[in-house]
C-alpha cells in the first residue's frame, strides 16, 4: 500500500485552456474533413504514405485533468507536432501508431483487428482520429502500457469483439486499455459490444480526460483502479453510457476523480440491467456533478473508505443505492470547466456524444452558448407551451428564414400531419423527452385514403406523416410514424403509408425513430434534376416493404433498421426501393445493423424501383460494413417491375451476421478499391452533417 507516494506538484491551467465541446455543436472555427483532409471527391484515394501538413483541428488540446502540466508533459496535444496520415488498412494504422515518432493518424475506413482482440500497442505523441463517421475499429482496439503519454483517441467507433459470453472473463479484448499511462484524452467515440471492459483505466494510470463519448451494449462499461496506490486523477464529462450492466464507471483508489455532466441510461424493455452506476471504491475521492441518471439501478454507491460528493444530479426512475459522503475537491484548483444544466444533459448527449461528421475548435465557448444562437419555439399539447400542435409552429417560421428555428416538443403523442414548406430553411424539430419514444408525432394516411374534399386519394407521398421539402431540415430524440391498419383496410386500393418524406436537401436525421409498414421513409428530391442528401444517424427505421425508398441521395449511418411483419403475421418484404438518377449516389446503409422478429430468409436488401416506368434511371442501393441478420435472403436483390437489379447499382461490402454471403454474380461485393469511392464522405459531397 502506498497512499503516501508523493505526487508530482499540479500546475494550473490558464483560462485560455481548450475547453471540450460537442463536434456537433461547433459553428465558428469548424474545419471539415472535406476540406482539410481532402478524403473527398478524387482525393479520397490518398493512401497512408501521403503525409500532408496538419490541419487546424489537429492543434486541439485536452481539458480536464488531461490538460494538467505535470509528470513532465505540458497538457495533451497528441500527434500535433508530426506529420498528418490518413490509414485504411489495419497494417498502416499499427506502422504509424507504434512508430516512436508523433503523427495524426486518421482513419478513414473500417479495420477489422486480426486476430480478433488484437489491441494495438500505441506509442507517445500520437492522435488517433476517425474521418468523419467512416472511421472504424472491428474486434479489437488499442493499449496504452508503461509510460506511454500524450495520446488523443478521437471520432472513432470502436466495437464488436464480443465472443458470445455476456460476463467474460476469458477474453480481455478491450477497446481501450491503460496500464501505468498518462495525458490521454478519449472523446468523441461509440465503444460497444466488446469483450470485456469498453474501457479500462490501470495501474497507476493518470491525467486522463474521457469526454463526449457513447458507451453501450456491454457487460463492463469503464473500470478505473487495479492498483493500491491513490494516484490516478481522471475527468469524466458528457458521456453517455447506456445498456451496460456494470462498470459505469467503477473507480478504484483515485485520487480525484471528477464526473459531471454524464448520462446514464438503462432503457426499460430490454434484456440489459443496469447492477449499479456511478461506484467509488477503496479511497477514491470523487466528486459527482450535474449528471442524469434514468432508470439505473443503485444509481451512486461508495465503499465506506470512499468519498462521493453530490451536486446537482438528477434521478428518474432509479431504484437502490444512491450514496454520497466525505469531503470534496475543487476541480478548478487544476483546470478551468463549465456546467451544462442537468435537465439539458439527455438531449445534449443524444445529439452531440460519439463520432461527428465534422470536427471544430473552439477556445473557451460552452455548448450551451453555441445552441443558444437558435431560435426555439416549444409545442406542448396542455397549453405549456407556445403551441399546441408542431405544424402551428411550423406556420409561426418566417418565410425565407435566414437562421435555425427549433421547435421543441415536449413528450406526448401528436396526432397531426406535418408539412415544412420549401420557403422555410433551417428549421429542426426536435424531441424534449428523455428518449426519442416520448415525442410522437403519428398520423393514419395512406396512398388510397380518401381526401377529405373529395378530390381524390392522397397518394404515396402526400399520405406522409411528416413532409419536409424545406433545405438544412434537421429531426432529432422524436418519433415519427404512419400507423394505418391495413388488416383493417383490405378494401382499400393503395396501402402505401409514408411516416417520413423529404424532398430537400441537407436534411439530418439524428436519434429518430421513423415507424410504420410499407413506405415508411420516403428520400425524394425536390424535382429530377436536383440534388437531395440525406442523413441519417443513430437512429430507427421500422418497416416491410420498400420502407426506405425514393431517388435522394441517402446515408443510413449507424442505425438500426427493424424488419417488421406483415399485416397478416407473414414475413416477407423488401429493406430498400432506390429510383436514383443515372450518374448520381442513391441509398448507403453503413455500419448498422439489420434485424427484426421475422422468418429467416425472408426479406431482400432491396430492388430496383423505376418510378413510372423511367428506363433512364440508375437505383442504387450499397449495404456496407452492416451487421445482416439470418432474415435476409441468400439472393438479397431482386427485380422490380420488369427491370433486372442486374442493370443496375447493388452491391456489398464487408457485411457481418447470418444474413451476410459471400461473393457470387447473385451476390456482388464490391473490390477494396471500389469500396474507397463508396463511403459516407463520398454520399454526402462535401457537406459536414452538424447538430443545430
């Protein structure tokens, strides 16, 4: 035991320290990896060995304890002073992330570890950066041993080592270990489905900041300690930890560990329990601030050796132990930080945890004060708000808007549809609840229903829930859902039930369900000739037939995309309807996952759509680096309206789970060098997705 081991004197950090924000959230001073990387159009095919001059976001600097000028290292800075490489292969990222001298490593595809749970050995002065979203690490991670400092982990997802053991103690297959480490900085990434632990912070680890990250489907989240010696100082801040039994974090034996502004999430309905939350262990002094906790069991628990200071949580729906004792330490005697407000912290760590599409930096500006630019009118149906209905808030936007309007809606369910016209921009919609199931808005319309004037039937797209044809649309935390019954309608000609349409371009759907059966998301553009992007993160689609269909130009990123039965109990259907225009980018399901309550082989990823009979069309559908359940089809295209996906754009890539297969002329993949032109930087053509 060695409580008494002398620690090296903390300088202060002036207030021109860098201060963490959401990469979503950044506005002034963002500098995309469009621009600055050139990854890009015909720059996109830069391999490891073209080293460029780094760009301005590289010069970002840690805060919290990672910031501390100690043990002979000025704050955490990373790869900054070396050269710039961007990696795609798992051979390129171990050569420059083990070289002894520093480098910005960015990752710019998906790396598959081999063997599984390999965890590369990284050395000092080195930032780890994912380009955009694309940059991902499957069954394995990094370790960070004896003395190894100034290391930033940024904007990757990190996943997929499980081995089939919920409790595993047989594999060590970590996404980010450190033994005896020290100035890491760990931001912005999703760590899930690893195992062991996401992450683990040993041995006399020290000077670490974990901030803005997503941490998930695991049985161990982040375990702190594994020494007898008090030495460890660690800022946790603005993560979101969510469907995690245990570990959440557990620390062991720091010696200032300062937690604020965390998120901790055990959803209702699923088979993943929390065990506890926040535990401070052995003589750890912890000080716990501004955090929500929801639905966690044993939310806040101390060793009685332990300290816990409380101030200014939140607890809804927690059961068990919630502790706090001892005396506290002022963080701000190491570095300067600023609180968000507690209630803020769901909706801010829905939208801002994990990996951006674009990366800022900002000197000492919060996140708060970047959202407050917005305009916000809220809709509450009891009266509490400005309005009562989402669309009288869409009607109160001035026409030809030139700055971001968000209408906040608190929880309930809306019974209503909902059109943003074209003469208004920039408007998000935006969930108030705790989950994106607490703001419904839900409407009944399909295809054959009858208009109420007589004029005839709706239509596909006029039976749309929610119709956007405004640019720069963003959805966020909400749902949105068509829930005609078709079992009770099987007179009417036209089952066609659109929940979402967009018809513009740069729209963000971010954190959303987006519900119904056959047509449930419709990526339109606003005329043949014009451009609409779409993307989508984090989020739910939910459907049968065609249910994400239409000619835009479509990334579904990161998101989960729920198979659903037909009206009648059977199984069968199709994921994607493309009618993309020739010589443009149709529909990119990337990095997700594809599953539902169906029968095996069931369903195809997609068919050609030639909307109206249009021979001119090109549909293309690429499902890539996407976890495929056993339900789909062995044969996954297939031909629509007399014309053969054969003449068309499907293809796939990389694809996990029982329903991937390999290569065959009735299953094409695409080559490596293929694959390098069809990632999500390339759909989204120089546009950087950012929460507003």
């Amino acid at each position: 035991m060695s409580d008494l081991r002398r620690k090296p004197r903390h300088r202060r950090r002036g207030t021109a320290a860098a201060v963490s924000v959401p990469l979503a959230l950044t506005s002034a001073g963002v500098f995309a990896y469009g621009t600055d990387l050139g990854l890009f159009g015909a720059d996109a095919q830069r391999t490891a060995s073209a080293a460029t001059a780094a760009p301005a976001w590289a010069t970002a600097t840690a805060d919290g304890f990672a910031s501390v000028d100690a043990l002979g290292q000025n704050g955490t800075y990373g790869g900054r002073d070396g050269k710039t490489v961007t990696v795609k292969t798992l051979a390129d990222l171990e050569k420059y992330a083990t070289a002894a001298e520093p480098y910005v490593i960015v990752v710019a595809a998906t790396i598959d570890m081999n063997p599984v749970g390999k965890e590369i050995k990284v050395k000092s002065d080195k930032t780890i950066i994912g380009a955009g979203t694309s940059g991902h690490i499957v069954g394995g991670g990094f370790f960070l041993g004896q003395g190894v400092h100034n290391v930033i982990i940024r904007n990757l997802t990190i996943r997929d080592a499980y081995q089939g053991v919920w409790n595993d103690k047989e594999h060590d297959f970590d996404a980010i270990q450190m033994d005896g480490a020290h100035h890491v900085w760990i931001d912005h990434n999703d760590l899930r489905h690893m195992a062991d632990g996401l992450i683990d912070v040993r041995k006399d680890t020290t000077y670490v900041t974990v901030s803005w990250n997503k941490l998930s489907d695991d049985n161990k989240a982040f375990g702190i300690g594994w020494t007898e010696n008090v030495v460890t100082d660690i800022t946790i801040h603005h993560n979101w930890i969510r469907e995690t039994e245990q570990r959440n974090p557990s620390t062991d034996n720091a010696a200032h560990a300062h937690l604020y502004n965390n998120f901790l999430e055990d959803a209702a309905g699923t088979a993943i329990k929390s065990s506890y939350g926040n535990y401070s262990r052995g003589r750890t002094r912890m000080l716990l601030e501004n955090s929500y906790f929801q639905g966690v069991s044993n939310p806040v628990i101390k060793d009685a050796t332990a300290t816990v200071v409380q101030k200014g949580n939140t607890f809804v729906g927690t059961s068990g132990r919630n502790e706090s004792g001892g005396t506290a330490f002022d963080p701000k005697t190491y570095y300067p930080y600023t609180l968000d407000k507690t209630a803020d912290v769901p909706s801010l760590l829905r939208s801002g945890a994990g990996p951006r599409a674009s990366l800022g930096t900002t000197a000492t500006t919060t996140p708060a004060v970047k959202a407050a630019a917005a305009t916000t009118l809220t809709v509450a149906q009891d009266g509490s708000g400005q309005y009562r209905t989402v669309q009288a808030a869409v009607n109160a936007v001035p026409a030809n808007n030139a700055s971001r309007v968000v209408i906040s809606v608190k929880p309930g369910t809306y019974r209503e549809t909902v059109k943003v016209p074209a003469n208004k921009p920039h408007v998000t919609i935006q969930g108030a609840g705790g989950s994106r199931k607490d703001t419904v808005i839900v409407y009944n319309n399909a295809s054959g229903t009858p208009k109420p004037d007589g004029s005839g039937t709706y239509g596909t797209g006029g039976s749309a829930t929610v119709a956007v044809e405004a640019d720069d649309f963003q959805a966020r935390n909400l749902t949105i859902s068509n829930d005609f019954d078709e079992a009770a309608n099987q007179s009417l000609s036209g089952h066609q039930a659109v929940a979402l349409r967009t018809a513009a371009d740069k729209v963000f759907l971010d954190g959303v369900i987006v519900s119904g059966d056959q047509d449930t998301l419709l990526v339109d553009t606003a005329a043949k000739d014009r451009l609409g992007r779409v993307y989508m993160a984090n989020s739910y689609v939910v459907g049968n037939v065609d249910f994400i269909f239409g000619r835009a130009t479509a990334v579904i990123d990161r998101s989960v995309i729920t198979l659903k039965k037909r009206w009648n109990g059977t199984s069968a259907g199709y994921v994607t309807a493309p009618s993309t225009p020739a010589n443009r980018k149709g529909i990119l399901i990337a990095n997700s996952t594809v599953n539902g309550d169906v029968s095996d082989r069931s369903f195809h990823l997609g068919r050609p759509w030639h909307a109206g009979g249009d021979a001119t069309l090109d549909p293309q559908t690429t499902v890539r680096n996407t976890a495929l359940s056993a339900a789909i089809k062995t044969t996954p295209w297939t031909d629509m309206s007399g014309f053969s996906w054969k003449d068309d754009r499907f293809a796939e890539y990389r694809n996990t789970g029982a329903g991937a297969g390999a290569s065959s002329g009735d299953r094409p993949h695409l080559t490596d060098a293929q694959a390098a032109d069809q990632e999500v930087a390339d759909w989204l053509a120089g546009w950087t997705p950012s929460a507003s």
